[in-house]
C-alpha cells in the first residue's frame, strides 16, 4: 500500500515514458526472440525426431502456449494492478518475465535429456505468458495515467513502441550471432542460439532502475484515496463485458500480422523458400524500424484525428495486403520479400500506435488494468496464438489463398469490432 500514499510526488514525462517503453521493449524482446528461434532453431533442438512440418507445428504450439497463459496473467496482475497500485505489479511482471526468458537460453536440447527438454521449455513459455499478460496494460496505464489530456496518444505509443524495438533488437543480435559464430555452423544449434536469451538479463537490469524510479499514476492514486473495490474483474464483467469483447476484437487483426510475420513467415521463408537466414532477419531489423516509424505516426496523428478513426484505416489497408502477402514472398527474390515483410509490420504498427491510449481510456479507472489486460490478451491467445499455429497445416491443405484468406478475416473483424467502440479522444480518465 506505500507506493500509493505519495500522490504528491510528481515524476517528468520523459521518465515516465521511458519507464513505459523499457518493460514493453523487453516484453517483445522475448517474444521475438523465442519466435524467431522456435522458426529457426527449436524444430532442430526440441522436436529432431518428428518430420519438418510437425517440428514446426510442435515449435509454433509452443509459442501459442504463452497466449493461453496471458489472459491469467491478465486477471491475476490486474487484480493487484487495480488495487495496489500500477507501479509494484509492473515491477513483479518485469521480474517474472525476464527470468523466465533466461531460463529458456539455459534449457538442454533433446538430445541431451530427451522429452523433458520440450516439457521445460514448455513450462518455461506459460510462466512468460504469465508475466506478460499483466506488463502492457500496466505500461500503457502508466503512460496515459500520467499524461495530460491533448497528448495521450501521444504519450501511450511508448508501450507499443516497444514492438518495433524488441523486433529490431532481437534481429540484431541474432544477426551478430550469425556473423560471429556462422548461419550454417553446428554451433549455432548447439549454443549460440542461447546468447539472446540470456541477454535478456541486461535489458531487464536496466528496466528495473527506470522502473523503480517512477512515481504511481496520479489518477490510480486519486482513485485508491477513494477506496479500492474489492473484486476489479468481477466489476469489470459486470459493467463493460462488452467492451471487453469489442476491445479484445479490435486488436485481433494487427497482432495476427504482427506476429505471423514473426512466427511463421520466417519460417516458412527459411525453409520452404528457401530465403538465407541473415537476409531473413536484416530484413525484420527494417520492419521493426518501419512499425516503430508507423506507429509514433498514427500515435501522434490519434490526438488530432481521433483513436478509432486512425485504427481503422490501417486496418482497412491490410484487407488487400492479405492477399498479396504469400504471393510475393513466393517469388524467393529478396527485394520482394523486404517489400513484404516492411508492408506487414508497416499496417500492424500504424493499427497498434493509438491502442495504448484507446483501450485505456475504454475503461473505468477503479478495473481499467484488469479490463484493459484481459483484452489485450484476449486479443493475443485468439489473435497472436492461432494465426501461426494453423498457418502451416493451412498452407499444407489449401495453399497461400487460404492465408490470404485467413488474415483478411481477422482484419474485417478487428474492422468492425474498432467501428462499434465509441471515439475516446478526449474524454476523461
């Protein structure tokens, strides 16, 4: 209860923006990283015994399984968030998150303790999905919480800004374990695929100093003064399940492109087309740069032009985009698939720069961390999970159609979810 008994104590934007940025850069950090190596690496060291496509099938499910955790991520850490204050919840998930990460860089291969390699692994990416499920909500809140009223579009990108940043990290050391120990040397699978999970534990350090350095959100502050509520999420479903919903489905689009460019396309570009893996990943070092560029754009254009008005645009450019995807990266030339894969992460971040002040603002103060975590995660498990999981058999079964298919669905529902939420530029909180 001590973190929210000073809320006279104020802390400069700049730091508060910083503070949201850092645990958002090393949540995607994590994320990219683990996504990237179970497209590269983990159907080679976890699953040898099966055949490719299920190697894959069984590396992506792995990824999916931290979308299933997250949504309790998001009750548990929402519950906290909501009554303790915003600041110590952030810090626990930091914690929690990337410690877990380490630990992925430090599970042995199946080759070495056979099929408790994959079951630790597995345990291991619920345990991050845990943590994560309660870090961006927490971020976002931070930001807006803190921001004045004409700027929180503007302050709330720093939460999403993280995503161009952790894939861009993420490629680059990646890209500097390629060029130190070689694409096709052995010792890649055998430990240099380790070297960014274990740095993790740097950006985590770092983010913990900025965190602990941040005052609690004045409007939490405000709220807890008046009494907190003894069960924010059952509140929440009481009062906004539909929000909940429309909320979840507005980001379901932008996340099934996001992270099936990650997942599953870097995958499939590696080994079905045949695309060399140092290209793969300079050319996701220029789509996050492009989603970090995209999403400060339509943050910034959100506090002039309106949240859902600004979603909603970039969403309607991934309709056709869908389409043209595959089709492109078939083509196995490289400047097609930089074209690509920029083009992908370009629409998902111009879609994702506005949520960190529109799904707040959604919400009422007294369960806004609960509500707006369970619905980005909801989003995830549904949005982040599915896509890359069922991509392959997809593929398999009907061809690059079906995934143009497939994503466009997702966009037309996010489309429609973002038209039915009301327009929170300037409200209050």
């Amino acid at each position: 209860m001590t973190t929210v008994t000073r809320p006279a104590q104020r802390t400069s934007m700049k730091r508060v923006a910083l503070a949201s940025f850092v645990g958002s850069a090393i949540e995607y950090y994590d994320f990219y990283i683990y996504g990237t190596a179970a497209a590269l690496v983990f159907p080679k060291v976890f699953f040898p015994h099966l055949n490719p496509t299920m190697a894959i099938v069984a590396s992506m499910a792995t990824l999916a399984a931290a979308f299933v955790s997250r949504p309790a991520g998001a009750a548990f850490f929402g519950h906290f968030g909501d009554r303790l204050g915003r600041k110590a919840t952030l810090t626990a998930t930091l914690i929690i998150m990337g410690l877990s990460t380490v630990a992925v860089g430090l599970v042995p291969g199946a080759a070495v303790i056979g099929v408790a390699a994959p079951v630790l692994l597995l345990a291991l990416r619920l345990l991050q999905g845990f943590a994560v499920g309660g870090e961006w909500a927490g971020a976002a809140l931070l930001a807006t919480e803190h921001a004045p009223a004409e700027s929180r579009g503007r302050y709330g990108m720093y939460p999403s800004l993280g995503c161009g940043s952790g894939l861009t990290i993420s490629s680059l050391v990646f890209l500097v374990v390629n060029a130190t120990i070689g694409e096709s040397s052995r010792a890649f699978l055998d430990w240099a695929w380790r070297v960014p999970f274990l740095f993790s534990i740097v950006l985590v350090a770092i983010a913990l100093y900025v965190r602990l350095n941040v005052a609690e959100s004045p409007v939490f502050a405000r709220e807890h003064a008046r009494g907190a509520i003894g069960m924010p999420l059952l509140a929440l479903l009481s009062e906004q399940r539909r929000e909940v919903v429309l909320a979840a489905g507005s980001m379901i689009g932008f996340m099934a492109f996001g992270y099936t460019a990650n997942a599953y396309l870097t995958g499939y570009a590696h080994s079905l087309v045949g695309l060399s893996r140092d290209l793969i990943l300079v050319v996701n070092v220029a789509g996050g740069l492009t989603a970090i560029a995209m999403c400060a754009l339509s943050a910034i254009a959100c506090d002039r032009y309106g949240r859902r008005r600004v979603v909603m645009i970039a969403l309607a450019a991934g309709l056709p985009w869908a389409f043209v995807l595959i089709p492109m990266i078939d083509t196995a030339a490289a400047g097609w698939y930089l074209v690509a894969i920029v083009g992908t992460y370009a629409i998902a971040g111009a879609a994702y720069g506005p949520i960190g002040a529109f799904i707040p603002e959604i919400f009422a103060t007294r369960y806004r961390y609960s509500g707006t975590g369970l619905a980005l995660n909801l989003a995830g498990l549904f949005g982040g999970a599915l896509p890359p999981l069922i991509a392959a058999p997809l593929m398999a079964a009907r061809g690059a159609t079906a995934i143009g298919a497939m994503l466009a669905a997702y966009v037309a529902v996010s489309l429609v979810c973002t038209y039915l939420l009301p327009e929170t530029l300037r409200g209050a909180l």
